[in-house]
C-alpha cells in the first residue's frame, strides 16, 4: 500500500513533461518527485502505438521498483496510446493519472458548446481522444484540431522565442480552420514552452489552456482524497533519462534552479 512519504512519479519522451513536474512542485512543494525523461526514444508524437505502450510499460516498471505512489503520464502521446494499458499493467498498485482527461474536464465545465482549437502531435490529433472524451460528455464543444509536427522537435532543440519558433508558430496558428475559435488547448506538454508567443499571436483574445497546471491540480485532488499528501519536508527530486542529452540537463536546470543530476537508465541494453 502507498504511503505518503514516497516519491510522485513522471514521466515523458523528454522535456515537455518538465512543464508537469514544475507545476506539480509549485502546487505540491513538499512533495518528492522522480522523473523518468526517455530521451532515447523522443518524441513520442511520430512513434506507433505498440512502441509508445511498450516504452511507458518500461518506464512504469522502473516507478515502481523505485517505489513511486502515483504514476503521471506527463505526455499526451503516452495518455493516449498507453493509459489504459498502463491501468491494468499495474493492477491497482498505484494510481495512474493522464494528462488528457483533466483537461477534458475543464474544456467541458468552462466551454460547453463553443468553438475550440487544439494543436498537438500526429498522434494525439489522429487518435481523436479529446473529441471522443468530449463526445462522451455530452459537452457541445466543437473542437478544431490541427496537428503541429514542428514544434516538438524545434522546442526540444531550445528553439524558442526567436525568429524560427516565431515564423513556425505563425505558419501553423494562420491556418484557416483556427480562425473561430474561442479558446485553444495545448495538447502536448513542450507548448506551454512557447505559451507566451501562442499567445502574442491570438494578442491575448482567447484563453491559452495548459495542461500542467489542470494536472498538477488533478493530481493534489486525487493525494489529499486518498491522503496521500506528505506532510513532511521533501527529500531529492531525481531525474532519470533513458540517453543523456546536454539540452535535457539545461532543461531541468531552467525548470528547477539547484543542481540537478541525470542518472543515465537506458530501457534496454
């Protein structure tokens, strides 16, 4: 059984989910956090199905052998091609909290029969989870999908706030088809990176909405009800990668300002 005092576990192809673990740090200070990176295989939005599930099933075994008491699919692609698997796979050991069906449940409460955009990689776009998820709740929402296959291999890069995110962003966001709508959903955990420039471009017309912070708010909800908060002060976040890069470690630094280490844990081999 889960005791509070364990880490909180998360995990990514590489650094968008960095957004998710910050937010969950602001909300949750006390809390330990474990972070799993797969860099070797990044990004997760070009990959098929079978691979993605086979990398998150990898990663989870190594969250729970560290004794994780939560699991946080901090990465669209995986919540979408790997949740439900990941479910059974652990069997009720832990809980397993995605990043789609937070927002979801916000899209629904907040913009019930309105137009809304959402940008993403290929394969959040064509598994069509978040129109399913919305059509199941009878929310009214019509939603714009468009998918964005730049943006994650141009953050991963730190190509960001510059004159090539500027010119990349702009070539998606003119697309026609976003041309009505009333709030847009940022359906990868990199974007919150470039938030800024989304939102320069929209000259703050409509909400911008983030993920990590629905998450991060999710995941305090589902703690304090199974109470699993840790009252106590927390001990080391750690950071595991499945191939060291230098721009994953100057990530983690951006997001978390002391030292951080990368411990090299390669899924196979």
């Amino acid at each position: 059984m889960a005791e509070a005092s364990q880490p909180i576990g998360i995990f990514d192809s590489g650094i968008g989910g960095l957004t998710v673990a910050h937010a969950i740090r602001q909300r949750m200070p006390n809390e330990s956090l474990l972070y799993f990176g797969d860099t070797a295989h990044l990004p997760y939005g070009d990959k098929s199905e079978a691979a993605i599930q086979a990398y998150s099933i990898k990663i989870a075994d190594v969250l729970l052998r560290r004794n994780c008491k939560v699991i946080v699919i901090a990465c669209n692609s995986a919540s979408s091609a790997a949740y439900d698997l990941l479910r059974e796979y652990v069997h009720g050991a832990v809980e397993v909290i995605n990043v789609i069906d937070p927002m979801v449940e916000l899209v629904t409460r907040d913009f019930a029969n309105r137009k809304v955009g959402l940008i993403g990689t290929k394969r959040t776009i064509q598994s069509g989870i978040y129109a399913r998820k919305l059509e199941e709740r009878n929310s009214g929402v019509t939603l714009i999908s468009l998918p964005t296959p730049l943006l994650v291999p141009m953050i991963e890069e730190g190509f960001f706030d510059n004159r090539i995110s500027h010119d990349i962003i702009h070539s998606y966001l003119n697309d026609p088809r976003l041309a009505p709508i009333e709030a847009l959903v940022l359906g990868c955990t990199h974007y919150p990176l470039i938030r800024k420039e989304i939102d320069a471009f929209f000259s703050g017309r409509i909400p911008i909405l983030d993920s990590s912070e629905v998450v991060a708010e999710a995941l305090w909800n589902y703690l304090s009800s199974a109470q699993l908060l840790n009252p106590e002060t927390r001990g080391t976040d750690h950071f595991l990668v499945s191939d060291f890069t230098e721009s994953f470690e100057a990530s983690t630094r951006l997001f978390f300002t002391e030292a951080v280490h990368l411990e090299k844990y390669p899924l196979w081999g």
